[in-house]
C-alpha cells in the first residue's frame, strides 16, 4: 500500500511538473467558451447575419441547446467526443512518456512491482480525466448562467450536471485500454491515431443502431438518451477498462523491453 | 566464506600465513571443480552466473552461449565493440527482456522477467542516462528514493554531494549538460547502496575528471564497501586501470575472460633495434640464432622470449660483431591493439 501511495505521488509529480496541465486546461476551457460562443451569436440576431455562414451554424446550435437541459445534454455529448481526445491524450501522455523520454528502463528492475507502478499510472490518468471533466462542467454552467438559458431550475442543473459526470466516468473507462496503445506502440503516435480511428467507428456503428454495445459509442449513447442506458452497456464500458488495464499489465510484465 | 578467501581489491586483509585467493582463481577453480574439501564455494559467493544465455531477435542473435561467473566483491568489465552484445547482456541479466536460450542468476537469485528479486540490491544504469526532463535533479532522485522502499530522504542529498551535483541540484534535468546527466544517472543507480551494480558505459559522456572521479568511486565502492561492479565498456585502457577481470564479447559470444594481472603477460612484446648498420646487424643476428624481421622503417623486430627477457645479451652480441646498437627497445603491444588483435583472431576462426 506504501508502495502504491509512493508511486501515485510520483506519477501526480511528473504530470503536475509537466506541460499536461496546460494543454488539458486550454482544452478543457475551449470545448465550452466554444459552444458558448457559438449560442452567444446565435442569441445575437444581428451578430449572426454579418457572420454568414458562421452564423448559420450557430443558429442550430443554438436550437441543439436553446435551454438548460438541452444545453447539458450538448455538454455531456461535448465529453463523450471531445472529452475523449483530451482524455486519450492524458492516458497517451501518462504511458507512453516513459518511452518517449526514456525512463522506462528505470521502472522496470525496481523492487516496487509493476503492479503498483502501473496502478498509480491508472489512477492519477482516471483523477486527472476526472478534474478535466469538472472544469468543462463547472465553465458550462458558468457560461450557460451568463447566457441566461431558460429553465435553469436547481432539479433540472442537478440532473444534467449527473448526465455530464456518468458520462465523464464512461468515457474514463473506455479510454483505459489506450494505455496498451501508448505501451504497445511505445509513445504518442498510436493510441492517438487510435482515438481517431475508434471514434469514427463508435459513430459508424451509433448509425447502424449498435451503440448501445460498441464500448466507445456507448458514453456518445448514455449523453444522447438522457441517461437511459442498459446494465449490458456499463458492463461493456467496465469489462473495456478492466482487459485495456489488465493487457497494459501483462505487456508491462512480459513484452521485451529493449530500448 | 568470502572474507575466509578475500578478494583482490576487496580492502579486507589476511593475516599473516593465510593463503588469500583471489575471485578469479576461485572462479576457475569452481569451473575446475578443485576447490579444496570443505573449502567448496557456493553460487552464494557468485553476484552474477549465465549459463549458456543466448537472445535472438529473428535473424540477429543478440547474445549466444554466454557463461559468465562474477564473483562478489569483483569488479567485472564487460569488454566489446559496438553492437557486440554489452547492453543485451545487462538487459538479460535485468531481467528487461527474455532469454531466448539459458539462464542467469544474479545474487543468488534466478533473473525472472517482471520479479522482484533481487532487485532491492540491484543498482543500474543501462545506455543513456535518461531522466524526467520537467523534474529537478533532486526531484529525479526523489522518484528513484520512492522506487527503492527502504532508502532513506537522506540518500538524495548524499548523493547529490557525492556525485558533485550540489549545483545543479534544482536544475531541472532537461537542462544537464551530458556528463551531469551522466552523474544523475550513476547517483540513481547508487541511491540505494546495492550489493551489485550494473553499469553500461559508465563513463560515457563524463570529462576526464569526472572519469577519474568516477574511477575512484568505483574502486572506493569495491574496496572499501565490497560492491560488486559489473560494467560494460569500448575501451579496455580504461578498464584495465579498474576492474579485476575482464570479459571479452564479441559479435554475440564470449571469446576471452581475462585477469588484468595477466593482460601484461598475455600482450605481445616485441625488441626493436637500430644500428648504424641494418643489414649488417640482421645478419649477424640470424647467424646467432635469433629470428629477426627488418620492419618498412627500417628496425629490427625481435619477438623471441629469450631476446626479450634479456636485451643486454643482444646488445653484447652486435656490439662484438662491430655493428653496436643505436637504439635498444622493449615494447609492449597497446591495449587497444591487444583488443583489436583478440576480436580479429576471433573473425578469423570464426
């Protein structure tokens, strides 16, 4: 237990220490000033006719989220596909640095074992993913209170602050097994490419009417229902996290690792 | 049983009368099988044994067939050009990567990938001294503390005065010249005093300062604490001056281990001679018998053991024929030569 609470500190130093919490701050804040923005000029009739085409865009954003829980379930989906990327790019960075920069021989001859070493990793992506997601929340309900969106009664802030945060914690877990990516492809390149690559498909197969079941269409799933989900798709999203987790420890403990 | 035996370089004494062995002689006779009855050793007294460890990659055979013995307390250098097999073998003996043939075992314990044994008492530097770019020297330490349970918080300030770092010490990494990362790197494999270091190309990058520097703490480690070092190095001039025995690989196998003690015997020397007179000189040598060779710059070359051991008497022999020596000279091959000449022996079997 000593040893994971020394590891979890030292994976908490090298994020806190790096260029992680900029970039994971900037995307996090971008996502809703964005859509803000967007429902701000569509709010601005005037705005909206000299922005064109722009303006155009922003009008049916604005009828996506013309009040509070329209506004939130648009939050929530924002985290089901934006959110991953900068969660992806979190669990990228927490992994694969050891290969970039690399350390990671220095991790692998050490009396901690690589259990410990591989669940702090785990735990600070999941704790950092999870701050991330609070500050995109926090800033959409500042922006949303600033815009002045209708029905903005505390049941309906609460649940569809509830929405955001499920669907943080589904996207959370699906983005686990992007830790074999960065440790298998030794870096950034692949579980990036990766994130690209599945993204597509979970919209793919959301069309053909299987999101329900594809592990990362089903947080996209859970935010477009409102939260109505089956017990089948949580337990996909936790057996995603619980084989991505279980194959990063098993390449850890059994792949060469000769550079 | 190792301080019945004592080590050279080991900094224990033996009394008056006692008979001290040194490692290596322990280790051929355990490869003998003659240690005397009651005086057998065990694998306990050996920091590293390989039997017959190999690594392939596909095609490439990395490592083939090497048996190595280590004794505790002996600072082994691993001696090979580039791309020999140094780093593979530091890997294996890790436990970085999986044999493909044989075993190793390292302080009594069998190499495992991913075990934790004997790690605690293990203390390594593989290839490039990599550290956290964004932490600070210190901080870098601190991780390597954390790593090792059991190290005190004192460690890290220690270490960092030993390894003459105070400067630099909340610097961040990033910003190290290469011989201060170098000296990161050697002060994390320190941190925790092992038993057994395991260093690659320690030397790297360092000035020749902190190549002396480096020396003296190794030989101070060995001598004065009984650390075993294991080191792999290019330059065998350089560890000549510091190990006990060296190892010799090349392309993938083990072709020589050697004593230091015995590198003088077993390097060629030569007697080289200049007259006024060269052709005159050589005549008179071959009439006595000596087997002699006119070099393209005009001396004599004599490698006979007799006209070695005794240049007086080849003096005394072309001074009477009238021909006296103007130059008289016992040379001995270089070590880079003896390296060389060792590796291309080996391709010439081979």
């Amino acid at each position: 237990m000593r040893a994971l609470a020394d590891m979890i500190w030292v994976e908490m130093r090298k994020a806190v220490c790096s260029r992680l919490p900029l970039f994971t701050a900037a995307g996090s804040l971008f996502l809703p000033l964005g859509i803000a923005l967007l429902i701000f000029i569509a709010q601005n009739p005037e705005s909206s006719r000299k922005l064109g085409l722009v303006g155009a865009k922003a009008n049916l954003l604005a009828y996506a989220a013309m009040d509070w829980p329209a506004y939130l379930v648009l939050t929530a989906q924002m985290i089901a596909a934006g959110g991953f990327f900068l969660f992806c790019l979190i669990i990228s960075w927490v992994f694969g640095r050891e290969f970039v920069d690399g350390t990671l021989k220095d991790l692998l001859a050490v009396p901690v074992p690589r259990a410990s070493i591989l669940l702090a990793k785990f735990v600070v992506t999941g704790a950092w993913s999870a701050v991330v997601a609070a500050v995109i929340l926090i800033a959409s309900l500042l922006m949303g209170a600033l815009l002045g969106l209708p029905q903005g009664l505390p049941g309906v802030l609460l649940q569809g602050s509830a929405l955001v945060a499920v669907t943080s914690c589904l996207v959370i877990l699906v983005v686990m097994p992007f830790a074999f990516f960065a440790s298998a492809g030794r870096g950034y390149l692949l579980p990036l490419g990766m994130a690209v690559l599945v993204l597509i498909a979970a919209n793919l197969v959301a069309i053909l009417g299987w999101g329900a079941y594809f592990p990362w269409a089903v947080p996209g799933f859970y935010a477009q229902n409102q939260g109505d989900l089956a017990l089948a798709s949580y337990l996909i999203a936790v057996l995603t996290a619980v084989a991505g987790m279980f194959a990063t420890y098993l390449w850890w403990q059994r792949a060469d690792q000769s550079r | 049983m190792v301080a019945a035996y004592g080590f050279r370089h080991s900094g224990m004494h033996a009394a008056p009368g006692v008979h001290v062995m040194i490692a290596s002689d322990i280790i051929q006779m355990i490869q003998a099988d003659r240690l005397p009855a009651g005086r057998r050793i065990t694998t306990v007294n050996l920091a590293i044994e390989t039997q017959d460890l190999a690594k392939r990659y596909r095609d490439v055979t990395a490592v083939a067939d090497l048996s190595l013995r280590v004794a505790e307390g002996e600072l082994y250098a691993f001696l090979g050009l580039n791309g020999a097999g140094k780093t593979t073998t530091i890997r294996l003996l890790l436990g970085m990567i999986k044999p493909t043939a044989g075993c190793a075992r390292v302080l009594g314990t069998s190499v495992r990938m991913g075990s934790r044994e004997p790690r605690a008492a293990v203390g390594y530097l593989v290839e490039m001294p990599h550290s956290y770019p964004e932490l600070t020297v210190r901080e870098n330490l601190e991780v390597a503390r954390r790593l090792h349970p059991g190290t005190p918080r004192q460690a890290v300030s220690r270490f960092i005065e030993r390894l003459g770092l105070a400067a630099d010490a909340d610097r961040r990494a990033a910003t190290l010249s290469q011989g201060n990362a170098q000296r990161l790197g050697l002060a994390k494999a320190l941190l925790h005093e092992p038993r057994l270091l395991v260093l690659d190309e320690p030397a790297n990058g360092l000035d020749p300062a902190g190549i002396v520097e480096i020396r003296a703490l190794l030989l101070e480690l060995t001598r004065k604490q009984g650390v075993t070092v294991f080191m792999s190095s290019h330059i065998l001039a350089e560890v000549a001056r510091l190990a006990t025995r060296i190892g010799i690989i090349h392309k993938a196998h083990l072709i020589r281990e050697i004593d230091v003690e015995d590198l003088e015997r077993d390097r060629r020397r030569r007697l080289l001679v200049r007259t006024r007179d060269m052709e005159a000189a050589c005549r008179v040598l071959a009439a006595a018998g000596q087997p002699v060779e006119m070099l393209p710059d005009g001396a004599l070359e004599l490698r006979n053991a007799a006209a070695i051991a005794s240049p007086d008497d080849i003096a005394l022999l072309l001074a009477d024929a009238g021909v006296p020596p103007t130059h008289l000279v016992v040379e001995e091959e270089e070590l880079e030569q003896y390296f060389l000449r060792l590796v291309g022996a080996k391709e010439d079997v081979t």
